[in-house]
C-alpha cells in the first residue's frame, strides 16, 4: 500500500538528490525563507531541520539574524520576535510563533545560532535555526543579580551565591560571595564553582561584554568595572569603563558600543581596548539622525559584519509610542570610528509591548 503524502513527504525536487537539493535551499538568503515555507509542507519541514543550518555553516555562507524578546504589557506574556529584513522594504518585528512565551528575568547568552537562558527557574537553550527550545542542566547553585558572556564555547556567569569557603588562615565558613559559574556549551556540563574573595559582595551588575577574549563586567551607577581572563582565571579593575553607564551595549569587532542620552541630543559611543591609552570617544557621522530623533529606551546589538542595530522607542504620529530600529553601519577614517544610518524604520507599532532583550545570533 502505498503512503499518504502526510506520511512521506515527496521530495522538494523529484529528478534531483535530497543532499543536492538541501544544498541549493543552504545558498537562498535567509530573508527568504518565510516565503519559502509557504510553498509545501516539505518546504517547511527542511526550513525547520538542522541539517540545512549545519550545511549553511559547512559552505560558510551563515547571516547574522537579530532576536528580540519582547514584554506584552496587557497579557504579561514575554515573546521573542526576529528583525525581518526585507530587501527594498522596511525592516520589521515578526513574533515567532513556534517559540513559546519566557521568563523576562535572567541572562540570555548567544552562542553561534543558540541562545542559552540562565535564571533560579529554569535553564535553557533556544536554537534560533530550527526554532526550538531545550533544556539544558540547571545552574550548580543558586545564583543572584547575574550578568553572563561566552568566551570560547563557554558561557561565564558572574553574581551572589551563598558559597563555602575557607580563607588562607585555615578558617571556614559560609555565607553570600561573588562567585563565578561557567557551562560548557560543547560538553553541556557545569564546571566546579569559582568564589571570589577579592571582588566587592554587595554590587549589582548591569551588564557584560567580551573583547579580545577578556569578560568585561559592569555594575550599577558607576561603581566598579572588572575584566576577567577566563585562560588565566586573572581579573583586573577597569576604572576606565565607570565614566559611563554602558547598560543595552553590543561588541562589533573588539569594539564597544552604547547609546548614551545623557545629553540632550544622544550620541553614539565607542570604546576601543585595543588603543594603546583605551577610553571612550564619540562615533562621528551620526550627528544628523541624532538631532533629529527623540530616542528613548534605547539598545544596540551586532546585525552583520560591521553593522549594528540601534533599537529605541519614540512618539510616533497621533501621539503613538512605537519601536524603531536603525541600522549603522560602522567605518574608520584616520584612526578615528565614522558610522552611517543606511536605514531607520518603525518595527513595531504596539504601544504595549517594552523590549526586555535582544541577542545577536549566527545561522
């Protein structure tokens, strides 16, 4: 008897090979490919499998695709939602439906085409390729106001755990320290828990970076900056990086970058370690868009090879608060960081939904 088509899909093209086939799908930019799964089933099928993401990844042709978890104020639902770029057309927000609604606290981390999750719920890991979502071990120990970063494969988190420790002097005990926990995300194990004595307790961290494969860490209203050699297990105080609220900030080629509206009109600002005396500068070229746009809430993430995205919300017509997204792509002149606006467009017109995060992944 013969199978029904809902029980063996017919191939996408009869006369050619399933890997010659997958091949040619692995070369359609990703842009595509919502338009694509509209055409069968087995469209879908193979736009959803790893095994076209792992041949995308083989040639070497993979895109960066940028992700946003957005808060439904009115059902206090969180969803994530892709930048759909579409060539010669406005850029927008499309909720990805296969994806299931998560929790708005924790640390999202992106590793290749993944986004690893941390909080004392729940540990996860969302694959941005095929769209789904798995758990993965759960942290060794409680851990509070966490900031996380990979290096290498593997994600560090820093934050209060109740540890225990014993000092030099041979006394112990136990109680709440900095403490470092760090996942594999190759073998998806834990390794043994990393207490610090010698970083302030009490602290609450902002935000992380990673540059030249150093974690860059932040803490609130200026306090403290720390950079930690993961190979070395070797930190060293950055005061450099308190003269600014770095909070909502991306890394594009070793270089940080964040928004900073402090001033009336904001600016884009750049901080590059690789100088011989590193401190922050203002971006050139952005002066125009600027003065021109009121941003409010705003955050930048890496969208391509040097490129960011600059989200922010603002009052759009009849009073309507909406997000925006523009896309800078970023330059040198003389030593000095120029960037250019190549576009600006409203993503989302829902005046109810706050951006929580966003993340920057490879597929």
């Amino acid at each position: 008897m013969e199978q029904s088509p809902e029980q063996s899909p017919s191939p996408l093209f009869p006369s050619l090979p399933d890997d010659v086939t997958v091949d040619i799908v692995a070369r359609v930019p990703i842009s595509r490919y919502p338009t694509l799964s509209l055409v069968s089933r087995t469209f879908r099928k193979l736009i959803a499998s790893p095994k076209l993401y792992k041949r995308r990844s083989q040639l070497g042709i993979t895109e960066h695709r940028v992700y946003a978890l957005l808060y439904n104020r009115s059902t206090g639902d969180s969803r994530f939602h892709v930048l759909h770029r579409k060539p010669n057309s406005r850029n927008r927000l499309v909720v990805v439906g296969s994806l299931p609604p998560m929790s708005s606290i924790g640390s999202f981390v992106p590793v290749g085409s993944k986004t690893y999750v941390f909080n004392n719920l729940e540990s996860l890991s969302i694959d941005f390729a095929s769209h789904t979502v798995q758990s993965i071990p759960g942290m060794p120990q409680r851990m509070i106001n966490n900031v996380a970063s990979a290096v290498d494969g593997k994600v560090y988190l820093i934050g209060d755990s109740y540890c225990s420790f014993s000092d030099e002097d041979g006394s112990s005990g136990e109680g709440w320290m900095k403490a470092v926990m760090v996942f594999d995300t190759e073998a998806q194990t834990w390794e043994p828990v990393m207490v610090k004595h010698d970083l302030p307790y009490g602290d609450l961290w902002s935000d992380s970076a990673v540059m030249e494969g150093k974690l860059f860490f932040k803490s609130f209203r200026n306090q403290h900056a720390f950079a930690y050699e993961p190979r070395e297990d070797k930190w060293e105080l950055k005061e450099v990086l308190n003269a600014k609220e770095w909070k909502g900030a991306c890394v594009v080629d070793d270089v940080l970058y964040y928004h900073d509206r402090s001033g009336k009109a904001g600016v884009l600002m750049a901080f590059d370690p690789t100088k011989q005396s590193p401190c922050w500068s203002v971006v050139n070229g952005l002066e125009e868009f600027f003065a021109v746009e009121e941003t409010d809430r705003s955050r930048v993430v890496k969208c391509g090879e040097k490129m960011l995205a600059l989200f922010f919300t603002k009052i759009h017509d009849a009073k309507k608060k909406v997000l925006c997204c523009a896309e800078i792509a970023l330059g040198r002149r003389q030593g000095e960081i120029w960037d250019k606006v190549l576009s600006c467009d409203v993503v989302f017109e829902d005046g109810l939904f706050d951006m929580v995060k966003c993340a920057s992944v490879t597929v």
